[in-house]
C-alpha cells in the first residue's frame, strides 16, 4: 500500500515552534506525522465509534492552597509535587472503599484536606489526613446545581426552589417559588454574558447569593417531543426579540441567620441583565455588571452585602454597537480593593 502522507496542525505543535523558533504569536507549525508500521485504513465503525482511539485523559486537578497536583487513578488517591518531583499516595484504595463504598469515584476538593467522592447517588466528605468520614450526603431525587461549601452548608436546587443542606444531608429551604413563573438559584439570560449559574457563595461560605428569576411576563414558544411514539408538544418559556424578557433579581441570604435581603439594582429597568456576580474578599460587597436591555451601556456597581443598598458606580462601558461582559472580576490576591477588570 502506497505510503500515505498525513499532515498535522495542531495548536500545542504551533505554540512550541513559536516559542523556539521566535515566530509570531498565531502562527502554526505544520510537521508530517510518523507512520506505524502496522498503520492501517480505518473501518467506517472505528472513524465514527472508535472511542477507544480517544487520547487518555488525564484525571488531575490542583489541591486547594497548594502548588500540589492530585491525580485518582485505579481507586488510589495521589498528590503530586511538580517542584520537588514527588508522587506520594495520601489516600489507599482500601480507605476509599471503606468509608465510601466500592466503586467510589473523585469528585474534587473542598479545602486543603476534604475530598468528595461520590457513589450510588452519595456524596462522601473524606478528611485525608485522618482518613475519617466528615460528611456524607445524599440529594433528594432530581435535585441539581449543588455547590459544595467547607462551611457545610451546601446549596442545591429542586424544581424552581432553592435549597441547602448540612454534611449530613438535612435540607432546609433558602428561597421556595410563589408560582411555577419564579425560578431561584439557576441561570437566567439564557446563559449570556458569560452566566453559567445562579449560585455564588461568599468566601467564607457563610453566605450565598442567588439569582431570581420571574418568567410570568415572557412569551411560551412551542416544541416537539419527539422521544414519544406520536410526539408531544410542550412549552417553554422564551423571550422573542422585541417582545416581553424575564425580570431578574439577586438576594443574599445568611446561613447563620436564616434571612434574606435584595440588592437594589434598578439601573435599567425591568428586563435588565446581571451579571459578573463578585464577593468582595471581607464580604462587605457585592459587584455586579448591570447592563440595560439595549446592550449598549453597562454600570459596574456595588452593593453593601448586608442591606443590599447600592454604593456606588465603580465604572462604566458604553458602545454603539454592544457590550459583552463575559467574566467577573478577578481581586488581587491579599487585596480587599484591587481587581482585574
């Protein structure tokens, strides 16, 4: 068979040639690719199926307050050190299986120390260095959007209300719908402007701040199910341009106190957008990008954590064309009033 040629471009390839050859940044690198010697065509399973050509993955993740890497492979959990060249085992396959169960999996890290590892629908607390059981959590059935928190207050929702639980799986209401149009703790927006949830701990994780959304204006927009024998049709609610968009709202609410308070954000009206939600690092503040209807102008403001009032404008963007915020501020690291923007 005719030796085939194949050619290769990739951004990792292009990023080192750049970086050797001193080459302009987005200029990719093009090198042929070596042939096995048992190279073969593939068959028309392998190209669409062939999951098992998939490149591994590699299952690591960084341990909070570290420069260490964690990595669960075969049932054991690992802890790298990158600087020292270290690879040591702080969590033996037969622990795991002891406290979580067979079959256990990694979830992440809450802290330094707490592990989750989750199996049969559980969630399991793990302390590592004394491999003992802190927490063990299971979630009422369709419940989503948990949040784990190292203060063990751990918020979730079900249906359209709000919801946490401690690090034994007792559930207490944070904010219960008044109608199926009022939706608590999940996106709003339609996940623009960089929204891709409706939960924001404090960091401390003694408070949280939700998103509220009220949906009892907006237009239903027909669909198919088609997963029944005949079809069903359903519907959703969905903002058409030019017509009525949902109104969103942020409360705060206190774990220890059990209360509730609003921000005032009225900048642009009813169907205004919020987003970038941002604790300040004392937790006095929260800051939001309020941007109006028309995208066009946006206020980045803050407002006092404990009342809720507004106080002040830290900065503003306005375009003829549109403003796209897409990430929150980012503080500097032992600053309670610098951030990258």
């Amino acid at each position: 068979m005719e030796r085939i040629r194949k050619v290769i471009i990739t951004a990792l390839a292009g990023a080192a040639a750049c970086l050797q050859a001193g080459a302009q940044p987005g200029v990719f690198a093009v090198r042929e690719a070596q042939e096995s010697p048992d190279a073969r065509l593939l068959t028309m399973e392998e190209a669409v199926l062939g999951y098992e050509l998939y490149p591994e993955t590699e299952k690591t993740v960084w341990r909070p307050g570290s420069s260490e890497l964690t990595r669960y492979e075969d049932g054991v959990l690992h802890v790298l050190n990158p600087l020292a060249g270290l690879n040591r085992e702080i969590l033996p396959a037969e622990k795991i299986r002891e406290l979580a169960g067979e079959g256990a999996g990694f979830v992440q890290w809450l802290g330094h120390d707490t592990a989750v590892f989750q199996s049969d629908g559980t969630y399991f607390l793990i302390d590592t260095g004394t491999a003992e059981l802190k927490g063990k959590i299971r979630l009422p059935e369709k419940a989503g959007n948990l949040v784990f928190n190292p203060a063990g207050f751990h918020p979730y929702t079900l249906g359209n209300g709000l919801y946490f639980c401690d690090n034994y799986g007792n559930s207490y209401p944070v904010a219960v719908p008044e109608s199926k149009d009022i939706i608590y703790g999940q996106f709003v927006s339609r996940n623009e402007f960089g929204i891709t949830g409706g939960i924001f701990l404090s960091p401390s994780g003694k408070k949280v701040a939700f998103y509220r959304k009220d949906e009892s204006a907006v237009g239903t927009f027909p669909l198919l199910d088609i997963n029944t024998r005949t079809g069903t049709l359903f519907e959703i609610k969905y903002p058409m341009a030019g017509m009525n968009s949902e109104n969103v709202r942020l409360g705060i609410y206190d774990f220890a106190s059990a209360e509730t308070v609003y921000l005032d954000c009225d900048e642009y009206g009813y169907d205004q957008y919020l987003t970038g939600v941002t604790w300040s690092p004392d937790e006095s503040l929260v800051l939001v990008q309020v941007l109006d209807r028309s995208q066009k102008h946006l206020k980045l403001n803050r407002y006092d954590a404990r009342t809720g009032e507004f106080a002040g404008t830290v900065l503003t963007e306005d375009n003829g064309k549109y403003v796209e915020p897409q990430d929150p501020v980012w503080f500097l690291k032992g600053s309670k009033d610098k951030f990258i923007y």
